[in-house]
C-alpha cells in the first residue's frame, strides 16, 4: 500500500507545475509607472522579444501598456494584449512619474512590496517626463534598450556625486526605519532622445517635499558615505610673491562621522568630514609645488565642501524639514533611550531647530605626474 500511495504522490508532484518554457515568456526589462487624466494607473513596459521576428537578429524590444484602476488590474490589462507570459524577474528599473508619486506612492510601493515577481534589488527612479516617452525611446546604436542603460548610469553617476542610485529594498527599508526619510534619484531627458540621472527628489513620509541640485546631493553624498570621485577646481594667491595660481583636484576617499551631543533642549550635531585631494592640474607661473601652496590650496578646498554640506542641510533643515540626511538615526543608534522617551515622538518639529556643525579636512597631494602646462615647462 505505501508503495502504491508513495507512486501515486511522486508521480503527482513531478517536475514544475507552472513551468514556462523561455521561448513562451516576455522578458520585462524596465516598468513605467504613470497616473492618466481620470486617475487611473498607467503602467508602461518594455519587453525584450524572446522570439526571433523573421530575418532579424540582435535585441529588439516591445513597449506595452495597461490602464487599471489598481496597478494589479492594470498588469492584468498588459498581460492581456501580450500573448507570451509577462515575466517581471528580469526588471532592472522602475519609473515613477512624479505625478503618480505625488498622487499614489504608497499604493505603488505596497504593490512593489508585496509582490514576489519584482525583486527589491531593481532600482527606482522618478521623472518629471512621462515614463512611457522614455520607454519608447528608440534602441541607440550600442543595442541597449532603455533599461539596459540606466543600470549603466547608475554604476557612473555616484562616482561624480550628482545623483545615487536607490533600490526599491531602500526606499522601503527609510519609509519603514526611524530617523531618516527616502531620497530617490531624477530621470530627465535632454537633446534628441538623450537621458540623464541628474538630482535627487527628497521625500517626507510617502509626500515629495523638494528636489537637491546636484552640489546638495554632492553634500548628501559627503554626509551620508558614498565613494565619490569629485573634480574640484581652486583659485589661490601664492605665498610670498602674491602671484595668482588655478588648481584642480580629484578629490576621494570620503569619510565622514556624525556625533550626537545631547543634555540640553535641542541636541547638537557635529559632522567631520575628511578626504584626498590628488592635484591634476596647475595654471600659473610659481615654480615648485612647495608645501605652502599645497596648505592654501587644502584651505580652498576644505572652504568648498563646506559650502556642499551647508547647503544640504539648509535644504533639509529649513525648506524641505525632511531629515533624509539620517541625524535622527544617528541620534538613535547612539542615545536610544533619550530617542524614545524624548525625542521621537515630536522629531519633525525638532530636527529643523538642531544646531547641525560642520568641520572639513582636506589632505592635498601631489600626484607625482607633470600637472605643470608643457608650455610652461
């Protein structure tokens, strides 16, 4: 008897019930996400056709779209015009309107959340565009489709500072945590269909409260750890003969540390930020690189970042009264108990009134290489 029962069992459970061949999927590569005139979700795909078309070779793509009252009803309105079946395991990036994020983000996050097909590693961006225009931008000649590029971008753009990118697992895990409110990147389109990730849109809860221009997302970076790789130019007056000289420098290695000082009304904080600076250029009659020169270029640079980190929190502290910087978290990681008895019931009100310090230290280095105009020379 158990061995007929056990051949019954195995031959009931064998292989994958709901097992697709490739050839039978459409390959979701980037997913736009928009809301219409009625205020209804506009989802906008772009599919990679696992299916030679006739003669063609290479990759083609197909963009889709479905309108629903739901973002589920409008994926069942997809599914329904594309004969192959709709596999999301493959998305690289998700596109949010700035409309729609204004009108509807939390019922978009709850749908990214709890569905299984879209992994929390694909990355999310918002856009003042419409999605689907950028989804519909053509193949460029490297052969890449739309979302294909962005994950290009992504990996270059933390390097100069002007935008980080944000996976769907960290915008939930800040909307989720306390102390710190999500961030997300910009999408924009330029020229004649060229993209760029420019700015950051800042949020307070599920409500976008401000965007940061590229030097305040270069603060962002600074506070917050990002290995940046930014080129910073300075102008000095060079010791003892007064001349003027321009300087430019590749600044790396960026660290910086958030110390919470509590035992009075309002806690104080205290941001120290150092890193590298490599010279790659020098314009100017002076001679030698001596020590002084590289001390007064350190001063110009030190005054510089400064002026990045000023400048976001002043966005954060006074216009967008959003801490996406993250100082409530530090102030919990750091005084826990002060944190939940005091101060995180009534944080929103205080963390525009924080006195927030900021010292910079910058290391000047010459680079060994001839940085010196070969005119000069």
């Amino acid at each position: 008897m158990r061995v007929v029962v056990g051949t019954v069992l195995l031959s009931v459970c064998a292989g994958c019930w709901d097992y697709v061949e490739f050839e039978g999927m459409a390959l979701v590569r980037a997913i736009g996400i928009d809301i219409d005139d009625k205020g209804k979700f506009l989802l906008t795909y772009e599919i990679i056709r696992t299916r030679k078309q006739g003669k063609e070779s290479g990759k083609s793509k197909e963009v889709v779209q479905g309108i629903g009252k739901t973002v589920p009803e409008a994926f069942d309105n997809v599914q329904a015009i594309v004969p192959e079946e709709l596999f999301l395991g493959y998305v690289t990036t998700i596109i949010i309107s700035e409309g729609a994020a204004k009108q509807q983000l939390k019922k978009i996050m709850d749908y990214l959340f709890f569905t299984p097909n879209i992994r929390e590693s694909v990355f999310l961006v918002l856009t003042k565009e419409k999605p689907e225009s950028i989804l519909r931008m053509p193949v460029g000649k490297s052969g890449l489709l739309v979302g294909e590029s962005l994950v290009d971008f992504f990996k270059v753009t933390t390097h100069v500072g002007i935008s980080y990118p944000v996976r769907v697992r960290d915008f939930n895990k800040w909307l989720m945590i306390e102390g710190i409110e999500p961030i997300a990147p910009l999408l924009q389109m330029y020229g004649e269909g060229q993209i760029k990730l420019s700015d950051m849109a800042v949020f307070n809860g599920y409500k976008q409260v401000g965007v940061l221009d590229a030097n305040e997302s270069k603060g962002l970076g600074r506070i917050t750890n990002k290995k940046m790789q930014e080129m910073m130019a300075v102008s000095i007056t060079v010791p003892d003969t007064a001349d003027s000289a321009f300087a430019v420098f590749s600044l790396q290695d960026n660290r910086s540390k958030i110390k919470i000082k509590t035992g009075r009304a309002i806690p104080e904080v205290f941001i120290s930020t150092k890193a590298t600076a490599t010279m790659t250029q020098l314009d100017g009659n002076i001679g030698a690189i001596t020590p002084e020169i590289l001390r007064a270029c350190e001063k110009e640079l030190e005054g510089k970042v400064a002026d990045e980190l000023e400048a976001v929190i002043t966005k954060a502290q006074k216009e967008t009264k959003s801490d996406f910087l993250g100082i409530g978290l530090k102030f919990y990681q750091q005084h826990r108990r002060e944190w939940k008895v005091k101060y995180k019931s009534e944080w929103d009100e205080v963390f525009p009134e924080v006195a927030i310090h900021v010292n910079v230290n910058i290391k000047a280095i010459h680079s060994g290489t001839k940085i010196i105009p070969l005119k000069e020379q």
